[in-house]
C-alpha cells in the first residue's frame, strides 16, 4: 500500500475551510482518481503542545499499490485537484508518498 499525506501548515491569517475540503475537495479528489483511491483519513488539530498547531489539516489517501498511485496523479484532471486547493486553503501543503512498515 501505498499513501499519499497532504499537510496544510497552519496560518492564523489563513484559515481552512473545513467544510469546503470535505463537501467539495475530497469528493472531486475521489471523482478525479475514482478506484485507486481505496481509503482517506483527514486529520483537524485541537492544538500544539506549545501552542498553535503545526497543521490545519493532514489528509492520507491510501492507493493499493505505487502504480495505481502513478496512474491516478497521470489523470490529466489531477491539476483540478491541485489548483482546487486556492479555494480552502491559503498556504501551499507538504506533501509526502510513503510505504506503510507495519
């Protein structure tokens, strides 16, 4: 399995818009990438351990294998997904591909 994690830094002047990441972002992630996609978790803070959070938000989405992964980021509407997040999030995310050890 392969997953994909997508952080948002947190930014006080730039709030996310929690709402519009789970009615809109996600759905259009899933449409775009359908199948390959075969779990999601997203992840609010309720806070750092010495103060304000790292994050806004963290999101994985898990794909079966790095194949299915590469042939869902070759969709040519993955750019969509990408330039949708303008529309809940002022900070540019962290992005991460990972194996899962355990």
């Amino acid at each position: 399995m392969v997953t994909l994690t997508v952080a948002y830094p947190y930014d006080a002047a730039k709030p996310f818009d929690e709402r519009y990441y789970l009615e809109h972002h996600l759905p259009l992630a899933k449409e775009v990438w359908g199948d390959a996609v075969t779990g999601v978790s997203v992840h609010y803070p309720l806070a750092g351990l010495a103060g304000d959070p790292a994050f806004a938000a963290i999101a994985q989405l898990e794909f079966a294998s790095m194949e299915a992964f590469q042939q869902a980021m070759a969709n040519p509407r993955s750019a969509e997904v990408q330039a949708d997040v303008a529309n809940f999030a002022g900070v540019v995310p962290h992005t991460q591909i990972s194996r899962r050890a355990a």
